[in-house]
C-alpha cells in the first residue's frame, strides 16, 4: 500500500504565469505556424500585453530563427493593425503596444532594409500595411479616448522611428506628417508632461537626410511661431539638461565652494594615495570609468535643440527669455552647465565629443545673431550659472546672477583648457576658438562691455599658443591648424586694439599687455613654426606691441641700474606706455563668415545616430523599469521623473529686443588708451 502523503506537506504545482506569456512563446516556437482563426486574435489583444516578456520572448530568437517564423511575425503585425483600428480602448492599447515592442526587436537585428520589411510585413504588401500603421498610430496619438492611449501610439511611434532610422521604413513618416499630433501632445496640458519624448522624436525625424532631399519637418520647425508651445519645449530642455548633469556631479562633487577639512580630506593628494592603498582600488580608475559612460541618455535632446535653434530666431528667443518662477537656474542655464561638464570631459568618448559639439554649434548660432547676442548680454536674462570645476584649473567660483553670455564664454574656456593632447580635436578647437572671436567681434561691434574675468581668457589663449609651439612636431601637419591658429591671434589682436569696447575696467587691459610681455617672442616662435603667411598682419601687430614693450622695459632696467623688473613694476611700464603706443586698425581682423548647417553635414549625420542609439536606450529603459507615468524609485526613469511635472508657471514677458542704449554704462574712469581702431563711448554694464 502507496504512503499517504500528508494534506499539510508542501506540493510544488510550477510557477504561474500570465496567460498571454504562454501565448508568446507558443506563437514565436520554431516549427509553429500563425493561426488563422480569428477568435485565436480576438483573445490575444483581448489580454493585456506584457512588454517586457514579449522582448524577452524575442530576444531569444537568432537572425535565422526570425526569419524561419517570418510568417508569424507577418501575421501579428498585420492583426495588430487591424487591432490598433478597433473600436475597443483595451484592444486598440495592447494592439499599440504589442506592435511596439514587435517593431522594436526586428529592427534592432542587424538586417538589410529589404530583410528587415520582408520578416516584418512582406516586400509586396509594406506600401499599405505599413502606412496604415503609420496613419493609425498617428490618429491615436492625436486623439486617443485616454492619455495612455495617446501616449502609448506615441511611443510606439518613437520606437519605430528609432529604429527604422537605417532603413527605408522611416520614409513613412514623411509621407504622413505627424508634426500636428506632436505639438498637440506638448500643446495639451495632460500629456504635455511628454514633451521630451515628443520633442526628441521631432529632433530626430527634422534631421533625417534633410541635406540630401526636402525634409517637411525642418520646414514646420522654421515656419512654428506659437511661444506657448516653444515654452512648454524649453522646460522640458532646462529638466534633461540639469538631470544630465546632475550625474556628472554624483560622480564627482564639485559643488564645494569653500575650505574645509573634509575638503582637504577628499582632495588631498595624500589622503587619496592612502586611501587607495587601503582599498586595494583606484579610485581615479573607478571614477574614470563612470564620467566616460556619460551623459545619460537625456543628453539626446540637444539634437532637437541644435535643430529648433538653426532653424528659428523666433525659438532661440524664447530658449533666452524664458525663466521658472522660485528657481534662480533659468532652463537656458542649466543648458550652459551641462555644456561646461560635456566640454571640459569631450575627450572620454565619441559620445561626449558630439553632444559637446552640438552644444558649441548652438552658441555658434546665437552669438552670430544680432537680437540673441544683446539678449546674452541682458539683465533681463540674467541668472545662476553653475560652470564644471572638475578638472583643474578651475575657473573662478561665482555663486550669484551672471550675464548668460560669461556662462558661453566660462564653458568655452573649460573646453579649451582641458583638451589639450597631442591626437588634437580640430573641430572642437576650431568651433570653439572660432565662437569666442565671434562673441568679442560683436561685442565690439555693438559696444558692449562685460565685466568678466578677462584674466583667465587671455590665460588660456596663451597657454594654447604655447602648447601649440612645444607641440609642433605634432600639430604641424594637422589640416586647418594654420586657420586655427590664426583666427587665436586675431582674438588677441581685437582685443589690444579694441579691447577699450568691451573691456570694463582698465585692470583687464593691462593684464592683457602683461601677459602678452610675459610670453617673451611666443609669438615669433608660432610664426615660424607655422609659416602664418595669411596670419601677417596679426602677428605683426603683436610683435610690434611686444617688441615697444621689451625696449621700455630694457631702459627702466637701464636707468635704475636693475637687472631685471618686479611685476609692479612692469605693471607701471605698461600703463605709462600707453600715452606713446600706437596699434595700427587692422582691416578684416573682425570679420568672419556666418554658420552654414551645409559645412557641418558628416559630423551631423554622426550626431543623429547618436541621438538615436540614445533615444532607445532611453525607451528600453521606460519599458524594462516602469509603467507609464509610474518610474520606480532608483532607477534610470526615476531621475527623469522631473518630466513628469506639470508645466511651471512662467512670466507673460514678450520676447523682446533690448538696444544698447538701454544699458547702464559703469565704466566711468578709464585710463587713456592708445590710438588706433579703439573705440570710444558708453558702453553696455556688465
């Protein structure tokens, strides 16, 4: 006789699982065919999908083994159109869902365009079917019955476009135009907490091919005018970039401002050895390794950005105008912060280098305009500016309101500081010098004087020139670097002839002077070095001021017996010469040609798919950690959850432009300044 088996004994009875699990990996089994009856359909989209278990599902199928069931998958994307159109809220949602993650996952194998529509639709049928997904996701976005409805169609669409972006399925959404459902959703007030993923999606689709062929949303971005829509934009713009670079600052605090012990502690040489030493680890080696990985995803929102600046004046105005109430951090600063950190760190990976470039070509744009360069240089658009200090040296600490236009030129100087090695980043040097003589042309030009500190500009153009000249070997050969070396050399000049325009005290003149006699023949050496024949005239205005200089100095040493000079001193030779020198006005030496999107066309097609790779990290990680709407604490979507918010209150304030004249002048007492293509006159206070 059996033994009895005791009622209160555990009996295992196998794990429980959803039943449209099972459905899954019954449908995608190698061997399996699609079933043809329509109530088998009915009851699958019926269930409520299961995103992450259909990904799972298909993740484990090889290349081969998708192309084995292409039928099936055929036939569920064909259903799922069909579900999408239902007149049932539940089907139609796990219709758009289903086909989310069923696109996603063809798409991401490593496929040609024709192999990747014939496993998914079929050659002879994508014409329609694939449209009619593109229409009716399209629709629901628009007007769905429920938010998730709306929301969930427009991330199916992110995902397709995502995805598709190497193939010619992405065509599709240039044969409908979804620009109007993607304003909507930032337009309407419940799902404009989307504005990220709605803006990205307009970013990435306004920069496919748009230098090869006609590209209907660049159009639609240079033709928008309506600011409430551009507001709700630049919030979403100011949240990704300060949780961009709020993972800069876990990886390395750079927020401490005054001494302390702990401080010294954590900075120390000393203690960093030892602590090292205990731990067995290198804690540089660590943090190396996470300041390469980023930014975060949410860096890829610059793309759209560079985008809508390019595209309309009308968008860059309001990028500056518009400010948060209760926040000392106005969106377009938090933009200039991130910059700085993607600057100074450009050299850790292709990654960092384009969003940092993206970020240089947008200051590009805005210095270049007339209306923006007074707005960067307004009181009215003053604001907190949080620069990188990570790397040393660091630039001078400022806690209070500052003109945005300091911050450019604060994430410009970093950038230049901190790039220096012999494999030299040329475009990055060159956009970034190039911006910088931009920037003091205008505010030449226009009369604007900025109290910033000139100090550590001249400092580090210097310590350029001279990198440059211990270099040589190196950089000689380098393409451009004759241009580049130039156009730093014409700052210098603009600024010893013109510096009185938009210099603010007389201190920042002679520091100027000073450093340039300190570099001794610096500048003889880099002509030669280089053959600067088109850089002439720069060069021998230089060579002139420093050579007046030299022989003042030679007969005070003279006259007093010395052998050489105190710095006070030579600070006193430098302001009694200047009743006596005379800098001739060099023609063209401000001048410049305007960005053209044409000159920048391989590197932006490089942005593009970066943006894109980190556009489906970014909706991978929304699918595998959250539910809509609901991140989970700790994890990626966590520290995006600030998106969420409800739009923050802002001022009605006009966009509007602002005349030099409207500008107190505080520069009162200036020294005289020595003849030449200097200007004279009030200028804008800084």
């Amino acid at each position: 006789m059996a033994a009895l088996v005791s009622p209160l004994a555990r009996v295992e009875r196998g794990s429980l699982q959803p039943k449209i699990v099972g459905l899954y990996q019954t449908l995608f089994k190698i061997g399996s065919s699609p079933p043809d009856n329509d109530g088998y359909w009915v009851e699958f989209f019926l269930l409520r999908t299961n995103m992450p278990a259909l990904a799972v599902t298909l993740r484990s199928l090889s290349t081969n083994d998708m192309q084995q069931l292409q039928h099936t998958i055929r036939s569920v994307f064909a259903r799922g159109v069909q579900a999408i159109s239902s007149n049932s809220p539940d089907v139609v949602l796990n219709g758009i869902d289903t086909l989310h993650i069923l696109v996603r996952e063809v798409t991401a194998r490593q496929l040609t365009s024709s192999e990747t529509i014939s496993i998914l639709v079929g050659l002879d049928a994508v014409d329609k079917q694939f449209m009619e997904y593109v229409s009716c996701l399209d629709q629901v976005m628009r007007h769905g019955p429920t938010t998730q409805h709306r929301i969930s169609a427009l991330r199916g669409i992110f995902s397709t476009v995502c995805g598709s972006y190497r193939t010619s399925l992405i065509n599709y959404f240039f044969q409908r135009d979804i620009f109007p459902s993607l304003i909507q959703i930032i337009y309407d007030d419940e799902t404009s907490g989307y504005t990220f993923e709605a803006f990205v999606l307009l970013g990435i689709l306004s920069s496919y091919d748009r230098m090869e062929a006609y590209n209907p949303y660049q159009t639609r971005l240079s033709d928008f005018v309506d600011e409430s829509v551009m507001r709700k934009i630049v919030f979403a713009i100011g949240r990704a970039c300060r949780a961009s670079r709020e993972t800069y600052i876990e990886a390395v605090d750079d927020s401490g401002d005054s001494f302390s012990l702990e401080y010294f502690l954590n900075y120390s040489e000393l203690a960093r050895k030892a602590r090292s030493a205990f731990s067995q680890e290198d804690p540089d080696l660590e943090t190396n390794k996470v300041l390469a990985e980023l930014p975060p995803p949410f860096a890829t929102i610059l793309l759209a950005t560079c985008n809508f600046v390019h595209a309309n004046k009308f968008f860059s105005r309001v990028l500056l105008d518009t400010k948060i109430i209760g926040q000392d951090e106005t969106p377009f600063s938090s933009f200039l912060s991130l910059s700085s950190y993607l600057l100074q760190h450009q050299h850790r990976s292709e990654r960092q280098a384009n969003y940092a470039r993206l970020s240089m070509l947008i200051f590009r744009v805005l210095v270049e305009d007339l209306v923006t360069i007074h707005k960067l240089a307004s009181i009215e658009c003053r604001s907190v500016i949080k620069i990188c200090r990570q790397r040393k040296p660091v630039l001078p600490l400022v806690q209070d309101e500052r003109f945005v236009l300091e911050g450019v030129l604060d994430a410009l100087t970093g950038g230049l500081r901190h790039n220096m090695k012999k494999s030299l980043d040329m475009k990055m040097y060159s956009l970034a010098i190039g911006t910088i003589l931009r920037i003091i042309s205008q505010l030449k030009r226009l009369r604007m004087r900025l109290r910033y500190h000139w100090s550590e500009l001249w400092k580090t153009l210097f310590s350029f020139l001279k990198y440059a000249s211990s270099s040589s070997k190196w950089l000689r050969n380098l393409p451009g670097i004759d241009i580049l070396i130039g156009d730093t050399l014409r700052i210098l000049v603009l600024a010893f002839s013109a510096g009185e325009a938009f210099l603010a005290g007389a201190e920042d003149y002679d520091d100027l002077f000073y450093k340039l006699i300190e570099s001794g023949d610096l500048i003889s050496r880099i002509s030669q070095l280089y053959d600067l024949q088109a850089s002439g005239a720069s060069v021998a205005t230089l060579n002139s001021i420093s050579e007046y200089y030299r022989r003042l100095i030679k007969e005070r040493s003279s006259k007093f017996k010395l052998t050489s000079l105190s710095s006070e001193q030579v600070a006193e030779v430098i302001k009694s010469g200047y009743d006596t020198l005379s800098i001739s006005a060099q023609q063209g030496v401000d001048s410049w040609e305007r960005y053209r999107e044409s000159d920048e066309r391989v590197f932006l097609k490089r942005a593009g798919v970066t943006a894109v790779t980190d556009a489906k990290q970014y909706l991978g990680n929304m699918i595998n950690e959250s539910v809509v709407g609901q991140p989970p604490s700790g994890s990626l979507t966590s520290v995006f959850a600030a998106l969420r918010s409800s739009t923050p209150s802002t001022p009605s304030g006009e966009v509007y432009s602002t005349s030099p004249d409207s500008f107190r002048s505080i520069h009162t007492d200036q020294k005289a300044r020595p003849q030449g293509n200097a200007l004279n006159g009030n200028g804008i206070a800084a």
